[in-house]
C-alpha cells in the first residue's frame, strides 16, 4: 500500500503529530519486519510493543501508532496517538478496503481452511489479481495486516478467518463484508473451549453475519449442523461433498502417493491436485465451487488445482536420510483431521518390503474430552494397514492404552514429551528404505524437529 500520513489520520479521525506529507509503504506490527516507509503498530501482549519502537526506527520507520497515555513517546518520527493501537490499525484496513474495493472470499471451517484458501487463490489467479492470507495471517490481528498488505491493483482479497471464541468472525465478517463465504468442515478443533460441536457450528456461520445480499454462502453440504443453520440465509447457496443431492459432487475420486484425481457431478472435466486424500479432494471441491461463481471454466480450474502451491507443513512430502518417504503433516492437529490423514495414509499401495509408520503428537486444546478424544483414534488404527505407530506426548498415553489390544509391544511405541531425542532415534534405526512415514500432531508438539532430523 502507499497512504500519505495525512490520509491515515483522516481516516482515523484525529490529528498527526510531525510531517504527515510522508508516503507509508507498509505497516507492521513487529519492529524486526518493519522496512524503509514503514508505520509501526505496537500492539500490547505478553510484550508490549511500544517498547520495541526503537527497534523500529532503526529499521526504517516513518510513523508509529501510539497508545495515548503511554510514557516514552518518541519525538524524531511522525506519531498518530489512538485509544488502542489495534483498533486502530483495524481501522484503517477498513479505510483501505473501501478504497481498493476488491471482492472478498472469506473462507473457514475446522480442517482445512488453509489449503482451501491456497487452492482459491490459485484457481483465481488465472484470470484475477490476486492477494491472500500468507501463512495463518488469519485473526484480528492477522486479517487486517493482510488487508494492508494488498496491492492497490487487486481484484480479489483471499481471506482465511480463524476462531477461538464466540463473536471473533462476526468481527471479522463486519470487517470486511465478503462477497463470498467458504465453510470447509465443523470438527472438534478448540472444542475446549466451545464445549459441543453444535457451539463450534454457531461460531463458525458467524462468517456469514456481513455476507453482502448479493453474495454467496459455499459450504460442506454433508455437515447436517452446517445444512440446518444455512436454511437461515437469505443469500444464494452452494454446497460441495461427496452426496449426490450436494451441488458439486465426486463422482469418482482416487489417492496416489503424491497427488490425488477426481470427477464431479456437472463435469466432463478430470481435477488433479498435488495433494493426497479424501478431505483435500474436498477442499479443492470447494475450490472449484469458487471458482465458478467468478465465471472461470472448469478447464481453468484444473489446470490451476494442478500446479498450486500449499502453504508449508501440510501433508508435504519429504525423503528422509535412508531413502523412505516423509509426509509432513505437523501444522495443526485434532481428531477430524487425524482420521483424515490416517485413512489416505492407509491408501497409498506399498512395496511389499515397506512398511507404513505413523507418528502422532498430542491434539492440544481439547479440554475435558482430550483423554476419550485421543483414545477414540484407536479406531482408526489396523496393524495391518499401518504397521508401526509411535505416540509422542501426555496426552497421547491414552491411545497408547488403547491400541495395546490391537498391537504388540514390537510395533507400538510411547514416548512421553520429554522424551523426543529417544523417540528420534528409535525411529533412524527402525525406518527402512521403502517405508512411508506419516507425522501428524499440534504445532506446539513440534513434530518438526523430528522431520528434520529424518531428512
């Protein structure tokens, strides 16, 4: 973006203190980002930013965002001072979204909202400019810097919206009123803190609160809780799935060990995407739903499915130092995605010396129902399809307990979480050229480190 200062006050509402001719190329909310042209938004958290505004100016800032009342005040740049530097910062994306005005793809859901917004991204890219969320950019703080972020030339804003708690995407939603709302699934992630999947479902049709009357509403039509509250709206409505009463449907779908195929419904068309699995099929089936509505041709479509990109550490493959093959799955973790993996994992034909073997860390922020949680992916779990599985956190000591029915002592193995170094190395020694390797777990478990030092 380019903002004289004397604009951003304007829209703010109040005055600038210092040369509000000054052009802001960019705004960052962390003072080691910030580069020449930049306005520093401190944000106060388990740190307080406006500590860091040294740090800032060092690195190039014009401007700063400034909490009135607060000590220090620097005097040698441009100062805006704001009852709260967020709200503000808020604020302003709404200014610059009014002012570039692009249509607005507001995607989320429990699983899969990352891919899905990397998949819309790239389908519409073929015929748009297009800007989205980078990484997980995807809450209060996030989506607005990703609205500040845009060039001034883009025809469609790409959002991932996340949530935690009650009202977070209607807040958001008000932000940024979008033109199209994506709900990829309803699981159990941050059931901790909602309690029942029908709360999670509540949360997430937040995302249509400022859905524009003339937008459309894209969702998971196999989810009854999604199907009940979407007879609610007025918009226009779409769903995707694997039933044949959805709008978009497989017809036929298969997973290979690097990407997976599939048909649909009202198509000649044959999707490949570079991803292995039921639930990716589905993302990319929401995709496509996209895709339409912005008039590209379902020809389009595949060819830009084919070829997109995913944000790193989801379902990534990778060789490890002996030869066998890694997927890395370790960005986020909950019982829905978990089956999810295991069963495309399950699918992927073997050579008949390999072995398939899973590594699973704790799902965190699953409150009182972790331990059941975790036990209940035992399910999921056939020594005959998956032949090692190694647990790797406290809490998964209740799936180790549970699947002591199902595997012996030799192909189970529990590791409590200071444990990892010993888990490492038992898996170099165990793992042979032809195995596959499937790491799964919360990103706070850091399964990382253990791809890592498997590469």
């Amino acid at each position: 973006m380019k903002m004289q200062l004397a604009e951003i006050a304007k829209a703010l509402g109040i005055e600038c203190e210092g040369n509000d001719q000054l052009i802001v190329t960019s705004v960052a909310f962390d003072s080691r980002k910030i580069t020449d042209g930049g306005l520093f938004v401190p944000l106060e958290g388990e740190r307080d930013g406006h500590d860091f505004v040294a740090s800032a100016i060092n690195n190039g800032c014009i401007a700063t965002l400034w909490k009135k009342g607060h000590p220090n005040k620097p005097t040698n740049i441009a100062v805006l001072e704001v009852d709260d530097p967020l709200t503000a910062m808020q604020d302003l994306a709404r200014h610059y979204l009014r002012k570039v005005n692009p249509s607005i793809v507001g995607i989320t859901g429990s699983n899969g909202k990352t891919t899905t917004k990397d998949m819309v991204a790239a389908v519409l890219a073929k015929r748009f400019n297009v800007h989205k969320t980078q990484a997980n950019f995807n809450n209060e703080i996030g989506v607005p810097m990703t609205i500040l972020e845009m060039k001034p030339t883009t025809e469609i804003l790409v959002l991932e919206m996340g949530m935690d708690r009650p009202g977070q995407l209607h807040h958001l939603s008000e932000m940024t009123h979008p033109d199209v709302t994506v709900i990829t699934m309803i699981g159990e992630a941050h059931i901790e803190f909602f309690g029942t999947r029908d709360k999670i479902a509540d949360a997430k049709m937040e995302i249509t609160d400022f859905l524009r009357e003339d937008g459309e509403f894209i969702y998971n039509g196999d989810e009854p809780l999604l199907a009940e509250r979407a007879k609610n709206l007025t918009q226009s409505k779409a769903t995707f799935g694997f039933r044949n009463n959805d709008t978009v449907y497989a017809t036929d779908f298969r997973s290979y060990k690097h990407h997976a195929t599939f048909t649909v419904n009202n198509s000649d068309q044959k999707f490949t995407i570079p991803m292995i699995g039921k639930h990716n099929v589905s993302n990319a089936m929401a995709a496509l739903s996209v895709g339409r509505h912005f008039g590209e041709s379902d020809e389009e479509i595949a060819a830009s499915l084919a070829n997109f990109t995913p944000t790193a550490n989801r379902m990534e493959w990778e060789k490890g130092d002996v030869g066998e093959d890694i997927m890395s799955d370790v960005y986020n973790s909950n019982p829905t995605a978990v089956r999810a993996v295991l069963t495309s994992f399950g699918q992927i034909e073997m050579p008949e010396d390999g072995k398939r073997i899973a590594v699973l860390g704790d799902m965190l922020e699953l409150g009182e129902a972790s331990a059941s949680l975790h036990a209940g992916l035992a399910d999921s779990l056939d020594p005959q399809v998956i032949n090692e599985v190694y647990l790797y956190g406290n809490e998964m000591k209740y799936l180790a307990d549970a699947l002591q029915k199902k595997y012996d002592s030799q192909h189970l193995h529990y590791y409590d979480q200071d444990h990892m170094e010993l888990m490492i190395n038992d898996l170099k020694n165990e793992i042979k050229p032809n195995d596959i390797v499937v790491l799964k777990g919360s990103h706070g478990m850091h399964l990382e480190k253990v791809v890592e030092r498997l590469r």
